[in-house]
C-alpha cells in the first residue's frame, strides 16, 4: 500500500522543492466540467474551440490551480496542510494530452506555521504554463498515512 507523508513546519527549509506530474485526459476534462459547473464550448466543443485563438479545446485555467491543490496537500507539505491564498498567472494554455509538472518551492516561513510556496506549472515541452504563491498552514505533527483509492468513474459518451 503507497502512503502519504508529510513534512511538518519544523522540517520545511527555505528553498525546499517538490515536483508533482499530471497529464490532462480527456475524461479529466469532462469531468472537471461537470464538477466545477464551467461547460465553456472553449473546453468541451472541439468546432467551437476550432474557431477560437486556440484552434483545439483547451483545459480550464482552474483544472492546472486543482493541480497545485493536489501537490500541497500529497507532497509539499502533504497531508494535515490548510490550504490559505493562491495567486495564479496563467501563461500559456493547457491542451488534451498535455503533461503538467507542478513545482513548489518553500519561498518563506512566517510565524503561526505559515509558509508560502512559490509554484511553477510547465508543460512536458517545459514551457511555463501558470505561475503563482500559495500560503499554507504547514502540519506540525508527522503523518503517514494511506493514499486513498478512488472509485474508477467513466464518461459515457
């Protein structure tokens, strides 16, 4: 069984970094869609998104910010982190098929357990994608515990 550990406020050092890795399928997509309510034909009609700037459906801006949510809370600082502020710059767009790597960066720590990261997306071609600063509230206990399972969901078409 694979665990989630983290890395407690005491451990976390300036410069620290964490990479976490995602690729955008086209069920991910969807089902970003239905979850968070956001049906732009942009990102769910391949005509319309034909005739746009992009030429192609491209992923919600929000679908690589989830991304960033899901590395602060598996990887850096991992579980027991509240989750504070974000500030996102979106660079370039996201398309099907694209594989994203997060990276954090522990920029500082402030009092009250606070650390904020610097967060860097890029694509797989290592073209910067979204740029931003989270701040979180860094677990002082150490965990470990079981990455859960999730339930296999599918699309029908």
């Amino acid at each position: 069984m694979t665990t989630l550990d983290n890395i407690t406020y005491d451990e976390l050092k300036e410069g620290d970094a964490a990479t976490f890795t995602r690729t955008l399928t086209r069920d991910e997509l969807v089902l970003f869609a239905a979850v968070s309510g956001d049906v732009n034909p942009l990102h769910l009609d391949a005509d319309f998104a034909a005739e746009t700037m992009f030429k192609e459906r491209i992923a919600h801006g929000m679908w690589s910010g989830s991304l960033i949510s899901g590395a602060l809370a598996t990887v850096m600082p991992g579980p027991g982190t509240i989750y504070l502020e974000q500030s996102l710059a979106f660079k370039r767009p996201v398309r099907l098929g694209d594989t994203l790597s997060i990276m954090l960066t522990v920029v500082r720590k402030e009092p009250r357990n606070r650390v904020v990261l610097g967060c860097e997306v890029r694509n797989q071609h290592g073209a910067q994608v979204v740029v931003g600063e989270a701040k979180v509230i860094a677990p002082t206990e150490k965990l470990s515990v079981p990455k859960p399972t999730l339930p296999a969901i599918s699309i029908a078409s």
